[in-house]
C-alpha cells in the first residue's frame, strides 16, 4: 500500500501486470462503443470486465494511508449528485475497517489504464464497482493485518482488524493504521480469490440505513464528503478552480445543426474592453460525433466581457451544408412522425400472429404517444479550462467520461495521450449530457492560443439549450386485441425515434440495439401475439441522452397503454397489470432480442417478472392502492424495470375544476438487489421523482426552422418548489440476493406515466401527448 | 470605478458600471461559491445578500450593490446561517449540490424575515430557486429543522 499519492507509475505496473484482465484496447470507441453493439454480442465479455479500460481490485490504487492514519480513498468515478465520493468510499471503509473521520477521498485523474473504467454513465458505478472496491478494502486490510502479524512474530490468523486498527487476540497487543501502512504497502498483493469479505453483521455502512428516510430524520448518517464544502461555498465545479491570470471565453455557435461560420467583423467583438481575442473553432461537419459544432470564440478577460463581445458580434452563418436540418420543425415533424406510425416498420420482435389475434379480439384498442426532445439542463452548464503549454494541454473538467476527454483533446491537438491530463471537478449535475466531450475540446482548442495561460470557456444557459444534445423525440403507436374476459391478446408497438447513434452515422434511422434494449424489446407482458416495429425516423438535430435515455419515452408510451387498456377491459389497473405479466418467471434478454441488456450477463441479469410484481405489489401496499378517492382526486400507477433495476410508482393526485394539479404524495417502490448505501438511493429517487415531474408536466425542447425555440428557464420550464409533491415517500424492496442494479436513472422512466395515469384517475382525460402544459385547462 | 464591500472587506475595482456583480464576484474576486446558472434571474444559483436580502447577483449591475454584500463563503459567521447548513448536512440536502448555495442564501434571507415559516411560505419564498437534482423536499424540511 502508499503512503503517500507520489507513486502512481509504479502502481500502475502492478495493476497492469496483474488485475487488469479488461482492457479493451481502441480508445478512440471509448463512447461509441457503448452505442454500437450489433449482433457480435457472443464474444463479448460483460459488467466491469467488458468494459473499455476494464477494472482492478489493486488496492495500491484505490488506497493510500499516511503515517497519521489518514486514509485516503482514490475515487475514479464522476461525482455528479449520486454521492459516488461518499458511496464509493464507504464500501472501502468498510472493508477496511477505516474510521470514517479518517478517511479523505482524492479525484483520480482520468486514465483509464489505471483505474480501469471510469465512464460514469449507464448507472453502472456501483452495479460493477461494489465488487472490486470491497476487494480493494478487503486486500488492504489484510496486507494491513500481515504486516502487523510480521512485526509480532505470530500468525496471520491471530491478528483482527478492529476499527482503524489491528490486534493480536492473545496478547492484546495493537497497533493503528498508521503505524503500519509503511510495512503494508511492501507486501505483495493478496490473491482477490483468496481475500474473506466481511461478513453482512460485521458491516457498518454497506447496506445500512442512515439518515432521513421518508421525511424523519431516525438515525444520523456518515458524514457526505461534500456536504461542508458544498454549503459553505467551497466545494469546487468545473468553473472554479483557482487560477493566475485565467481567460475567459465564450463561442457562438451555428444556430442550426450543421451550419458554418460565414462572414463576420472581429473588430465588433475586440471593441468591446476586455475582449482580447476572436478564435475560429473548427467545426466536424456533419454528423457532429462528439466534436465541437464549431463557430466562433470570444475570449476576455472576464466570462461578462466574453459574453459582451459575443454579443456585439455579427455573424453570418453558412446555412449550405444544413439545408435539410433547416427545415427541421417540430410540429411538422410529429405529423411526419404520425403517418409513419400507420405503416409497418422493421420488425424488432415477434411472437404469435398479431394480425389474426387482432382479427378474433373482442375489442380492439389504439392510441398514439408523443414525448418532445428533452434537454438535461444541469444547474451548472459545460464548462471546461484548458491550458496548453509545451506540447503538453492539461484540462479540468466537470466531465462524465475523462478518458475520452483525454483521448479526443489529443487526437484535436495533434498530441499523444500521454501529454494530456484531465482533472474532474465535481459535476454541478449532469445527466448525460456531460458525457460528451465536447466542450472540453472547445476550451483547449481555443487555449492553443494562449501559450501557458488557463482558459475557462463558458457555457451560458442559451448555449446548453440552444446547440445540445437532445433527448430524442418519440412517437409511440400502440394496438392492442383484448378478448371476452379482457385478457390481452394481442400487442402492437411501433416505436418511431430518431436514433443516437445517428451521431455517427448521419443517415442511422433505426433505434440501435442499445436504444432496443431499453424497455422496447424487453417489454415483460405475457400475450400470445406480440409484435414489435421500428418504423425509420431521421435525425435534425445532435440526439444525446438524458438520464434513463429511451427507456423515457417507452416506459411512457407502455405504462400509458397498459393503463387504457386496463380501462377497457373493465379491471383493476394493478390485477390488470398482474395479469399481463402472467406466471413469474426469469425472461433471459436473449431471448426477446435484446443483445444489450445494460453490458451485463444475459447468464446472471434476467428479466425478472417476479421482481416486477414484487414493486407493483409493495407500491400498491404502501399507497393505499384501491382506497375509495374523492372527487376531483386519483391514484395513478406505473412500473418499470431498466439498468439492472426494478421500479414501481404511484401518484396521488387532484385536479381542481379549473384544471389546476396537486401532487399531493408520490410513493416508490425500488428493487435493486443488493443496497450500497440506501440514503443516496432515497435520494436518486426523490430527484427521479422530480425529474420525472418535470418531463412529464414541463419539458419541452421544439424546434422551428432548425432552431431550438426555448434558450432559458423561462421557456424551458422544469420543476421548481412548487412542482414538488407534498411527499414523497420511498420504499425499498430487500433483495439483497439478486444481482446489485444501478439507481441513479431506473426510478425515472415509470414516473411520467403514473403521474399522467393518476391525472386520468383525478380527471377522466387522458394526456397522450407530453408535456401536459395546459391540457387540463379548460 | 466601483467600491464594494464583500463579506466585511472593502474594494476598489476598476470595472464597468454595468457589470453584474455575479462576475466581479466570480471572476474578478475569485469567490467560486457563487454559481451561475441562468444569468437571467431564473434559478437563483448566483443568490447573494445585499443587507441581508438575498438578491440575484447575476441581474445585479455592480453599480447598484450598494451596502454590505455577503455570499455564502461568509454566511456561516450568521448564527442562522451555521443552523442552516447544519440541517443541510444532517438532512443530506445536496445532491450535486451546485444550487445549494444559492438556496441557502435565499433560506437565511427567508428566515430572517420570517423565523417560523410554514410550508406554503417556505414554498412561496423558495420557488425562485431552481434544483435539477431535485431535493425541493429535502430543503423544506431543512428549513423547518433550522
Ligand atoms: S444565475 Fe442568476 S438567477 Fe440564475
Ligand atoms: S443539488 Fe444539484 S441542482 Fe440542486
């Protein structure tokens, strides 16, 4: 073990040498990759392992102790509001027996070779960190315990681990942490497979219950790495590390996907005091990737003189190269979107005959689902500092992915690798949109210029929603036979999306296996006749991702549908459910089509129907499903399952006369099997909840002309104090024998539907285009 | 030529009248805790007092902050501040926390005026403020901690 964070060469050639089984190889995939995954799944190695820079359990990476006893967790994942800091370190501590006091946590830089893989996406941080890091612990106690049992001269077995100390049983004799990582970090690295983890009674983090839990503060919680620096202003984002003498810059951006930099006057911009410089920004063309769109920037010696000299600027942009983009308006596009929905598209799944189960229905039920392009919006928009100085261009950033932040700054620069390093601040939120490197590049290609000197290129809140990457619009068509006992015997669903990977490949208009992958075809419902359909959609815009990605507009479009034809058949809305789901039983991915299933092991990681019960059953308890409801007020339920997870919500609402909404409770009902650290579970899914509130409600990115028409919060709406339901109240289901699932984004994707099912509960109207905005008026 | 007193200190700055103070906060004085979020009064992340008020200082020209100007580098010398950011923490309040301290100065602001806010009143004072993470329900029961 280290004594000190000095020697990071030397470990990483232990690491290398002897954990890291995963590494994949062509970073230049790094993000795609992930987007990319066609029929070779086969071959494919899953969780940590198959990810690019693999994983390592090395505990000389993760673990450094001073002679004081200070213990220092090395975390190599973004911090982005999920409490990962906290989280992972806390499984460290565990394992190691470390005073939580004690114990500080250090950023890693991102270098994938090191700390294997550190693309904080996905919600797969814990999911495929929790094992590794309880062997880092566990190997670093145990190192801890040998060196103690050298010192004394007795046997390894005879020496325990108590709190940030070791003991000989028969002797008494003791000594601290301190005193004893000098020794420890000479000793070879215990084998992982021959590591004992603790046992579940010895734990005093993993899996605890700590903190607030539904509103009562009962026990007291670890204290979160952040928090002191976080409410006494300290804490450090992207845009505040200290710097001499920084520069600040702004870029304007083509206002239309694909448009260039035509003529302009710099002289308007350096005019403005402060303003020192106007740089060209190479754009990508199209598709954009991850690459700057290009465009113009402004650097100052301030971000308000930037922005001033940005806005001074007349530029006009060459519309030649985005012609079809141009014409890239969002009302028109749904009605494109509408007709093609009523044609047959690419047939992703099938069972049975949908088109004779339809014939011998009973009653045949249709309807149609819009979801609008979404922006993430984080509070903090991309920013990134970059100082280039002698051939060696070093960056800090509030970035999701910091090893293709590396790898694309070097391949922009014209540099290697190795002479670039990215530091990650704390993510002032992210939600995706940070995992695309985007805007890390823009600040070291303007720093090029400046010679030794840090630039911070800013992101306004124009920016971040004027040139994004948009969540995909979606238009869901669903048909559905039921027969005499309103039992469903037939299922249509046509999904229409433009696809991600459209990114790439400008002319990709189908749903990726990955897009597939996330709740299309992995819809869990027993009934004879199912067909799936991926009708094309094209691209206008960059299409990113936010949290949850397109299990967003499937878990809408489904639970939506369930819900009516619930209504139809006359039923219970949760028997009715209950009853598509049919027997419990593990569905493996595989064999629905599904070749991604979150990079796991289609082996390990089913789709569980009995889980899915398991949320519908506890939600339902816990809210008091089926209880007579006033007038004007209503129960609404929906479920979903996605990145190893299982999720159950209800809402409770009212709907005054004049259209105006009450949340007065929302109650979730959360399987993810094993439990890291339940307080920032809650948390995730109390901030799922709101997230959901506002996708539901609020949401809106439309475009008119290629242009986006929202630029602020103003028109952009996303869910404030007032939106907040009364309570909110979370229910986590014990499984810890399952495979651990992720929790920042699988409580997002039933949210919307259950909040517009109980909207339809309060009201009898039924919303099927989102946001809601003011359908319930009048 | 802007005189401004910040946190009990005193400065000369040679700046533009206009500039809002949100940046000769951040950028010409170097205190970070001060967030920019929307530049356009809509999420409150830039929140600091002026007297004691909060005020949005990303809409504040720098002219017009006259008075004493406290950011959240300093609220924690307020004794109603120190109880705020105690229930933050034992509440676990922040997710990534980047608005927080813009919610924070905007509930000490809130508190001062009124020491015992109900729910209505809490939500009344607080919706100017924007959380992403969406922890609205951790800081009212923060505010009511306090
Ligand atoms: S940055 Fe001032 S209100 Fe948003
Ligand atoms: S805690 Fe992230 S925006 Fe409020």
């Amino acid at each position: 073990m280290e004594s000190g964070p000095k020697d990071r060469l030397q470990i990483a050639n232990v690491s290398r040498r002897r954990f890291l089984t995963g590494l994949a190889g062509a970073a230049a995939l790094v993000i795609a990759a992930r987007w990319d995954l066609v029929e070779t799944a086969e071959k494919r190695k899953y969780g940590a392992e198959g990810m690019p820079g693999g994983y390592t359990d090395n505990p000389n990476v993760f673990i450094h102790i001073d002679p004081d006893g200070t213990v220092t967790v090395v975390n190599h994942r973004s911090e982005m509001g999920q409490g990962i800091r906290t989280s992972n370190a806390m499984v460290i501590a565990d394992e190691l027996g470390a005073d939580w006091d004690r114990v500080r946590v250090k950023q890693a830089e991102g270098d994938h070779s090191v700390y294997g893989n550190q693309y904080t996406e996905a919600s797969r941080s814990m999911r495929q960190w929790f094992d590794p890091l309880r062997r880092a612990g566990a190997a670093a106690r145990q190192m801890l315990e040998q060196a103690a049992a050298d010192r004394w001269q007795v046997r390894l077995s005879e020496v325990k681990t108590g709190v940030h100390e070791v003991w000989h049983e028969q002797s008494g004799r003791k000594l601290g942490f301190g005193e004893l990582a000098e020794a420890a970090r000479t000793l070879e690295v215990p084998d992982p497979a021959s590591l004992i983890l603790r046992e579940d009674h010895e734990l005093r983090f993993i899996g605890r219950e700590s903190g607030l839990i539904n509103g009562v503060l009962e026990t007291s919680r670890p204290k979160a790495i952040d928090g002191e620096g976080i409410v006494s202003g300290t804490a450090v984002y992207g845009a505040d590390v200290p710097f001499d003498n920084p520069l600040y810059a702004v870029i304007a951006r083509p206002p239309v996907y694909g448009a260039e930099l035509g003529r302009f006057h710099e002289s308007d911009a350096l005019n403005v005091p402060g303003v020192l410089k106007v740089v060209r920004i190479e754009g990508a063309g199209l598709p954009a990737a991850f690459n700057p769109l290009g465009g113009l920037a402004v650097v100052a010696t301030n971000t308000w003189a930037a922005m001033q000299g940005r806005k001074a600027l007349k530029i006009h942009w060459d519309y030649g190269p985005a012609e079809d983009n141009r014409s890239y308006t969002s009302s028109a596009y749904r009605e494109i979107l509408e007709a093609r929905a009523q044609i047959p598209g690419e047939v992703i799944r099938k069972e049975g005959n949908f088109s004779k189960a339809m014939e011998g229905a009973h009653q045949r039920i249709s309807a149609t689902y819009y979801m609008p392009h979404l922006a993430q919006t984080p509070m903090e928009p991309p920013v990134a500092t970059a100082r280039v100085q002698k051939g060696n261009a070093e960056i800090w950033a509030p970035t999701q992915n910091p090893q293709a932040t590396r790898t694309k700054v070097a391949e922009r620069l014209g540099l290697d690798v190795t002479n670039v390093t990215v530091n990650v601040t704390l993510l002032g939120g992210a939600f995706g949109r940070k995992a695309k490197p985007d805007f890390a590049i823009e600040a070291a290609a303007i720093a090029q210029w400046f010679e030794g000197r840090p630039v911070t290129l800013q992101w306004t809140r124009e920016d971040d929603l004027q040139h994004g990457y948009y969540q995909t619009v979606s238009l869901d068509h669903l048909e559905a036979g039921l027969d005499e006992r309103g039992r469903a015997t037939a299922w249509l669903h046509r999904s229409l999306s433009p696809s991600t990977m459209s990114l790439l490949k400008a002319d990709f208009e189908h749903k990726s296996k990955v897009e597939q992958g996330m709740g299309f075809n992995t819809t869990p419902f027993d009934i004879p006749a199912i067909l799936l359909e991926n009708p094309p959609a094209t691209a206008h815009v960059r299409i990113g991702w936010i949290r949850s990605v397109y299990n967003l507009p499937h878990a809408w479009a489904i639970q939506s549908f369930a819900h009516e034809l619930a209504i139809a058949a006359g039923k219970d809305h949760r028997a009715f459910l209950l009853e598509m789901l049919g027997e419990d039983r593990k569905i493996s991915n595989r064999s629905v089509g599904d070749t991604y299933n979150y990079d796991e092991d289609p082996a390990i990681y089913f789709i569980d129907t009995g889980r899915i019960r398991g949320v519908i059953d506890r939600v339902a308890a816990e809210s008091g499903w089926g209880k007579e409801m006033p007038r004007g007020r209503g129960l609404g339920l929906a479920f979903h399952h996605s990145f190893g997870s299982y999720a159950a919500v209800v809402f409770d609402v009212e709907v005054s006369e004049g259209g105006s909404l009450t949340i007065h409770r929302a109650d979730i009902a959360f399987d993810c099997g094993p439990q890291a650290n339940p307080e920032r579970i809650r948390s995730q899914l109390e901030g799922a909840c709101i997230m959901g509130i506002g996708v539901a409600l609020l949401n809106e990115v439309s475009f008119e002309n290629g242009v986006a028409q929202q630029d602020n919060f103003d028109r952009y709406r996303i869910p404030r104090m007032n939106n907040a339901p009364r309570e909110i109240r979370i229910h986590l289901v014990e499984n810890p024998d399952e495979p651990m699932g992720g929790v920042g984004e699988p409580g997002l994707p039933p949210v919307a539907p259950a909040l517009v099912n109980a909207i339809y509960a309060a009201t009898g109207k039924r919303i099927r285009r989102l946001p809601v905005g003011d359908q319930l008026k009048g | 030529m802007a005189s401004l007193n910040i946190n009990g200190k005193e400065y000369q700055l040679d700046v533009p009248d206009q500039m809002p103070l949100l940046w000769v906060i951040r950028d010409v004085l170097g205190l970070k805790g001060t967030k920019f979020g929307c530049g356009k009064a809509q999420c409150g992340a830039c929140t600091v007092h002026l007297d004691g008020v909060a005020i949005r200082s990303c809409t504040t020209p720098v002219s017009g902050a006259i008075g004493e100007i406290t950011t959240i580098e300093a609220i924690g010398n307020d004794p109603i501040g120190q109880r705020l950011q105690k229930a933050w923490l034992d509440l676990g309040v922040p997710q990534c926390g980047f608005c927080q301290s813009g919610q924070i100065m905007n509930a000490v602001s809130l508190l001062r005026q009124n020491p015992a806010p109900g729910r209505d009143e809490i939500i009344h004072a607080m919706s100017g403020n924007l959380c992403r993470c969406g922890t609205y329900n951790r800081i009212i029961a923060a505010i009511q901690r306090a």
